[in-house]
C-alpha cells in the first residue's frame, strides 16, 4: 500500500473487506480507457549492519508519473462509518512543496461528480488526471489544500526523477524535518489501483557510522531473604567509530530510567523462554495495575559506575542493585517519603548509552533494556543467566540507525 511506515498519527486506513449489513457502491467510470489494473507500487525502507560498524541505509519511495499532455486514473475506496451519508474529497493539484500554490496545468475531475458515501457503506471513486502540454516537474495531489497527498512528477523522463525533485520529500521521511510534512501523510481512502500513470521509485542511499553493539548481556540474582536480594546485570558493549559511554543519567530524568513496579496482589511473574533478564505478569487480573516506585528509594543501594569506551574497544558495563526491607514498608522516594505496606514488587532496569559529542554534548544517545519485570521481595526468585540482546531503544538519532546486528 501506498503509505509512509515512518510518521506517527497518520490518517487512519480503511478495510477493503464488507462485514454483513454494510453496503457496497461502486461508482463506475466515465473514463474507460483507463482502467484502474494497476496495483500500487510499495515504499521500501531497509537498513543494514555490518559488523565493521558500517551500516547502509535504502529508500524505495514510490511517486506516480504522467508525461506532459497526457492522462490517466486513480481508484480510491472510502469507507463511511457513520449514519449520514459522506460527501467524498475532491483533488487538486499544486505545485511541490508549495501546497497552497495551486497547479493551472494539472486538473482532477471524479466521476462522478458529487457522488456520495452510503452510510456504513463503501464507495470507490475514480479521479481523471490530466496535465497540459506545458507542465512539468514535482507536484502533489492532495484534497484540496489538506494533509495528505500523492505525489506526481510529470516528465517525458520519469524513470530519472530522484528525492531532489521534490523538496523537502527525503528529510521528512528521514528525520521528519522539513517544509508541508503533513502533506506526506497518506491520503483518506485507500488507494485501489491506477492506469494510465506510471508509478515510479525515488531511489535514495546511503552508508553510515555505526556507534556501539551490545553483544552480550546477562543477570544474577541472589536472594538472602524475603526483604533481601542482590542483582547484577551485565552488558557486553562494543564501540566503533566513536567513544562510547554507557551508565544512567542524572535526576530528575533518572525516573525515565529505572524504577520499581509495586502490585497489591501477586503478579505471578514468569520469565521469558531463553531470557533471563525479562519477565512477564501471568496474573491477568494484575496485568496494567502496578504503581511505579521510582528510584533512588530507601532500602535500596544502586552501584553502577559508568562505563567509557574509546573508539574501536569493547567493555562491560556492571550495573549492582542491592535490595532490602521491601515487604516492610520502608521504601518511598528520596524527599517525599511514600510507605508501602507490603506488597508485590519487580525491577524495570534501564541503561543510558551516549556516544561522540554525546558524553559532554549529545550528539546521539539509546536505551537499552537491563531487566523487565525481575522479581524483587518477598517473590523475589534466584536466577542466573544470559538474556536476549535487544536492538535497543534510539532516541535522537537518525531513523537508519534503529537496527539490530
């Protein structure tokens, strides 16, 4: 499907499939030497690692062409899930990236006119694109000056186009930067078929620096007693082409990092097949009721020195947590004291990984997963173990880098 993966908050999509009692229209064509066959190109992004610490980074990002004087067909299905019938959108042109600048030599037209969407009913729409012997270049189509659109390049040389035609395109399905990024949402509907057009791909690569691999991680824990335990978890850290630091960051922003989960009732935790780190809650009344009890806490001593990594070196990071007097109701954060009485508690364990100017400055910063949901207290279980190397979680960098090895 024609859409983009990469944005947050995109127009929701419409179902093809008609579940019974709902109605189908299908508005047919007065354009019938354009046929809608054709099915719409996918969008393309892949990323890869090497264990160099290169990654290459791929975009197939597909856009329709027309030559000058020339036309063809879209076919969008809308979907109406309300008790009124729905006035379909209306297309227009303009010229890319200025959505307000609309297109004098590119017309839309639907057939047919004012057709309408039957209340809990489907309607497909088919819209005539034409463009004048004197266009040419980037454009978009979008409903009438609103978010959404499908690009257009009209050339006599289309299989040229490339991300520079249309500004703006390549950064905001990169980094989200850049003019009109709403007009890269897809539009309402979905977009059936076509004829006449070409689709054609924006091809765009890239090689990359990569800043660190995790390449081991496991835990240990031991339990002296229902109030006292000791855990220790370890991650093996490679760096590459920058220095590399890894360890947690200063409060306040620690509370993002790692904390305690405190239930009221027993979550009847249960590890991970082949992960001892990650744990999950078997007790579905419990499922989503914990409290989170952030760290630093009473009773609880935290040693975890950071860990600094020269370009091109490995290392581990230790992070030591020693807990006790959890079922006692000593535990409340540093400065306002919350007591529990009892309870059920387990670890959610972070670490803060920054690399280049990021040790001073931040140029690049992830997450990475220490343990999810360890048992802690009076359910508090011995365990010792390798766990699963995640990819981990990237924040400010860019989106190429979200891999795994």
């Amino acid at each position: 499907m024609f859409v983009l993966a990469l944005l947050i908050g995109v127009v929701a999509g419409y179902f093809g499939s008609i579940t019974s009692g709902v109605r189908q229209t299908t508005v047919t064509s007065t354009v019938t030497q354009f046929p809608c066959s054709q099915k719409p190109l996918e969008e393309s992004i892949h990323s890869s690692a090497f264990r160099n610490g290169t990654g290459l980074a791929e975009i197939d990002y597909p856009v329709f062409a027309l030559p000058p004087g020339s036309e063809g067909t879209l076919c969008v299905t809308y979907t109406n899930n309300s008790n009124a019938p729905l006035s379909h959108p209306s297309y227009l042109a303009f010229h890319w990236p200025n959505a307000y600048q609309t297109s004098s030599g590119i017309s839309v037209t639907e057939s047919p006119l004012n057709a309408s969407i039957p209340p809990h009913g489907n309607a497909t729409v088919i819209y005539a694109v034409k463009t004048s012997n004197s266009s040419s270049g980037a454009y978009g189509l979008s409903e009438n000056h609103y978010c959404g659109s499908y690009q257009l390049i009209v050339s006599n040389h289309a299989s040229r186009s490339n991300f520079s035609d249309f500004q703006g395109l390549l950064g905001n399905l990169t980094s989200f930067a850049g003019p009109n990024t709403c007009l890269l949402w897809p539009p309402s509907g979905t977009l059936s078929g076509f004829g006449g057009l070409e689709m054609v791909y924006l091809r765009y690569k890239m090689w990359f620096d990569i800043p660190f691999h995790e390449t081991s991680r496991s835990i240990r824990s031991v339990v002296m007693s229902p109030t006292e335990q000791n855990i220790t978890v370890k991650l093996g850290i490679e760096s590459y082409a920058f220095p590399v630091r890894v360890g947690q960051p200063p409060p306040p922003t620690l509370n993002d990092w790692y904390y305690l989960a405190h239930w009221s009732g027993n979550p009847e935790l249960s590890p991970t097949p082949g992960d001892a780190c990650d744990w999950s809650v078997g007790n579905s009344t419990m499922n989503g009721r914990d409290n989170d009890l952030f760290l630093p806490l009473y009773g609880i001593t935290v040693n975890a020195p950071n860990l600094y990594l020269a370009p091109h070196s490995n290392g581990t990071y230790t992070f030591s947590i020693e807990i006790s007097n959890l079922t006692q109701g000593t535990a409340g954060p540093y400065g306002s004291p919350t007591y529990v009485k009892g309870g059920y508690f387990a670890t959610l364990l972070s670490a803060l990984v920054t690399w280049g100017s990021g040790i001073s400055g931040n140029s690049g910063y992830a997450t990475l997963d220490l343990s999810t949901f360890l048992p802690v207290g009076q359910i508090g279980e011995p365990v010792s173990g390798s766990c699963t190397v995640g990819k981990g979680s990237w924040t400010n960098i860019p989106w190429y880098l979200d891999i795994p090895f």
